[in-house]
C-alpha cells in the first residue's frame, strides 16, 4: 500500500528495526516537521482522520512505533487508544497489573530483573486482543526493551528444522496445565493470584468463569488452583495476513516449568530438543528497539510475540489491549 499520509507523518527510522519480507518492522511514523511535537490534539485527531490507514498500517508491518509526539502521561495515551474506536478486551492472565486510568494499565508488575518471555497476549484464551498497544511513560536507563518476533517466521524455521514432529503435533493439537497460587504475589512475575485472575474469590464462581473461558480447575491443598487448558492449535492463519502460519502457542513459556506445562493433546511428551531449538528460534527472530519517552507501540497481537528483557529501574511502560 502506498504511504498516503504525508500532510500527517513522516516514516522515520529507529535502532533495531528489521526488514522481514519487504516489510519494516516496526514501522516508525513521526511528525511531518523535524523537532515539532505538535499536541496531543493533533496528534489523536490525525489518528482519527486516518484510523483505517493506520490499522491497515499495523497489520502490514506487523509493528508500527509512533515516535517524537508530545504524548506525556497515561490521560494522552488513553486519548490515542481511544481514537480509534477498538474496543477494550479485558485482561486474563498471570501477570500482576494495576488499572491507571480509563483503559490503560500497568503492563507487568513483577520485578524489573525478570525477563518476561514471548508470548502472543492472552494467546491461551478464547479470545484474545488483536492488538496490544503500549507507552513508554519513563524509559529504563538499561535493558527493559519490549522485544517481538514475527510469529510466522517461527513456524517457517521450525518447519524447515522439525517437519515431522511440528506437524505431528499440528495434529494432535497441545495442552497446557498452569498452576496459580492463591492472593496476589508480586515475589514472582506469575504471581497472579487465582481471585484476581478470575474476579472472584468464590470458587464456584471461579469455576464457573474458568470454564466460560475453555479452562479446567483442579483445587490444590494450599489454595491454589491447577488449570488446565486444551486442546489448543499450534499455529493459527488469520485473516489478511498474507495466508502465514502464526506459531499461536505457548509452548516455550511453559514447558516443563515448575508451575507450568506443555504437552501434545493426547498426552505425548513434546521433545526437549524441539522445545530448546524453538527458544532459539524465537530469539533469532527478534527485534527489540530502546524505549524513548513518549513512544506509542502498536503491536498486531495475531502476528507477534511479544516479551520484556531485564531492566534497571526506573521503568515505566503502560499498556491498553483491543479486540
Ligand atoms: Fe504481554
């Protein structure tokens, strides 16, 4: 598609970023003048002139940064968010978040030193946001970059490496059993109590919600919970996306953890050396920029990964998902 918004943004560029099948990823729109922020207002108002250029935008590159606008605090953020007109998907998942304001949140509350690994948002639940969208309100002095892997690519490398058992468990489809604790515990980045998790402290009504949302529950003897959840796929091709097999899973993030697991559906152990190679796999694929104040990340959530490296502190990045 041709760049059709000159008058709007300027295409500007930024350390890290990558070509991956023509496209540039992320793709780094700025203000239309060198060194003028402009306002917030005409910065939302833009958005909503071109909110479905935009959108074909973020599914296109995958990725796009919004760069060098005056975007100062999580009430600007929710205006940008709010201009398109995408509606909120409610989080469900481990990871501790705080509600900021409207429909911006923390993005993870667990400690800075942990590297939170790739994932796809909410790749688990039935549904999951198409987009998460994230601001940079304080950048970490060191580390603390948001990398993402276009998710295709995976699935192309571990197709060309592992065809037989990729498609073996294509196939048979995987499970996942996931174990949370009770109350909220901010010690570890999966602390996410069940009753927060769920909205309740009722277990009945946990259940009940779990499954609405595909999962099984198996009560523990110290309050805490099992899930288990399956089968699942382990690509997804969406619409628009050129046809690619999405690598839609969470194998690496939870196999043969201590609180978590990946297995194929029926049972069968996924190999070990499958599980390591597609670890490297995804790193290799990476693509991870430094965080400036003020950036705006868009990410297409059906087509990638998402992670956290290590950070010193301060950090502070904020995050809003839509369907
Ligand atoms: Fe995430």
């Amino acid at each position: 598609m041709e760049f059709c918004c000159k008058e709007y943004f300027k295409v500007g560029k930024c350390e890290g970023e990558k070509l991956v099948d023509g496209e540039t990823m992320p793709l780094v729109l700025q203000p239309p003048e060198p060194n003028n922020k402009g306002d917030i207002d005409s910065l939302v108002s833009a958005l909503k002139t071109n909110k479905d250029w935009f959108e074909q935008m973020i599914i296109k590159n995958s990725a796009v940064l919004l760069r060098g606008f005056d975007v100062k605090n999580a009430q600007d953020f929710n205006e940008i968010v709010e201009a398109f007109g995408w509606d909120d998907i409610r989080y469900v998942g481990p990871a501790p978040r705080t509600h900021i304001y409207k429909r911006v949140w923390t993005a993870n509350e667990g400690p800075l030193s942990e590297f939170i690994y790739y994932h796809h948002e909410m790749v688990l639940i039935k549904e999951y946001p198409k987009k998460v969208i994230l601001f940079c309100e304080v950048p970490p002095p060191e580390g603390g970059q948001t990398p993402f892997v276009p998710s295709f690519k995976v699935t192309e490398k571990m197709l060309q490496e592992f065809p037989q058992v990729v498609e073996e468990m294509e196939a048979k489809g995987l499970k996942y059993s996931f174990s949370a604790v009770s109350k909220n515990d901010t010690s570890s980045m999966r602390g996410r109590g069940w009753e927060d998790t769920f909205g309740t402290s009722d277990r009945e009504e946990a259940e009940r919600r779990a499954n609405a949302l595909g999962m099984e529950m198996e009560w523990l003897p110290n309050g805490g919970v099992k899930t288990i959840l399956g089968p699942r796929d382990l690509t997804k091709v969406f619409d628009g996306r050129k046809g690619r097999r999405m690598w839609f899973n969470t194998i690496v993030g939870m196999h043969g953890k201590e609180i978590s697991s990946a297995f194929m559906a029926d049972g069968t152990e996924i190999p070990e050396n499958v599980v390591k190679r597609c670890e490297e796999i995804i790193e290799e694929e990476s693509i991870q920029f430094k965080w400036e104040k003020g950036d705006v990340l868009f990410l297409d959530n059906l087509a990638t990964l998402h992670g956290r490296r290590p950070s010193l502190s301060p950090r502070r990045v904020l995050v809003a998902t839509c369907k």
